[in-house]
C-alpha cells in the first residue's frame, strides 16, 4: 500500500494555525490546487485498489499505455516538472475500452489521484480515513 505524504497536510494546518494565531495572513491555494478533491481510500471502486497493488508492484499493467507521463495538459493537478505524474488505468467493469477511471500518481512524494472523468477532476487518495 501506497502512503501519500503528511508533511504536507500537517505543514499547512499548522501555517494556517500559526497565521490565525499571531494575526498574520494566510497565503491562498492555486485554482489548481483547489479543483482537487480528496477521496478516502476505502471509498475508491475496488479496481482502483487493483491498480494501486499493481503499481506498488511495478506492474504487469493490462494497458501499453499504463505507468507513461501525465502530462496535465487540463492543468487540474498542481503544477510539477514534464515527467513528475504518471497515469494508470481503473478498469471499468463491462467497458470494451480503457474507460475514464485512472490513478495518476506524483514520483516524488509519492501522491496518488484518482479521476473518475477522464481528467475532468481529481482527487487526492487519503489512505488514513
């Protein structure tokens, strides 16, 4: 199982806490970064869990096109390097194509989102809930 980093979260609850507390500002997310959900490990379809275990496993992956760059040309995902996200197939159950389910993960710090829509929307797989 894949673990998203907490820094991160922890990181802005307490940049948030401490701007509130001493009366300073608190800096705004990017539109990006606010058209991004977050969605609880447990609520994802269970072929979501599929493709995270083969992901964890480094493959084999039923698509060619499964473990290439993400290039977030909708702009939805913050924005990173060329080759920083990653893009997996969720299979859909009675779909004759790849459907519009997949897993796109972040390299570095090793975040997973999952999109429902074709990349029309994200969200950011919380594995603690």
């Amino acid at each position: 199982m894949r673990f998203p980093p907490r820094i991160t979260r922890i990181g802005a609850a307490v940049a948030v806490l401490s701007a509130l507390l001493v009366g300073g500002t608190v800096a705004t997310a990017s539109p990006a970064a606010a058209a991004v959900g977050s969605i609880c490990y447990s609520a994802l379809p269970s072929q979501a869990h599929d493709t995270l275990d083969l992901i964890e496993q480094g493959g084999p992956y039923p698509y060619s096109q499964d473990g290439t760059v993400f290039q977030n040309r909708e702009g939805v995902l913050p924005s990173q390097s060329s080759s920083y996200y990653h893009e997996y197939t969720v299979i859909t159950p009675g779909s004759s194509t790849r459907g519009a389910r997949r897993i796109v993960t972040g390299q570095k710090t090793q975040e997973d989102y999952y999109t429902a829509d074709h990349y029309a929307t994200f969200k950011l797989v919380n594995y603690s809930c």
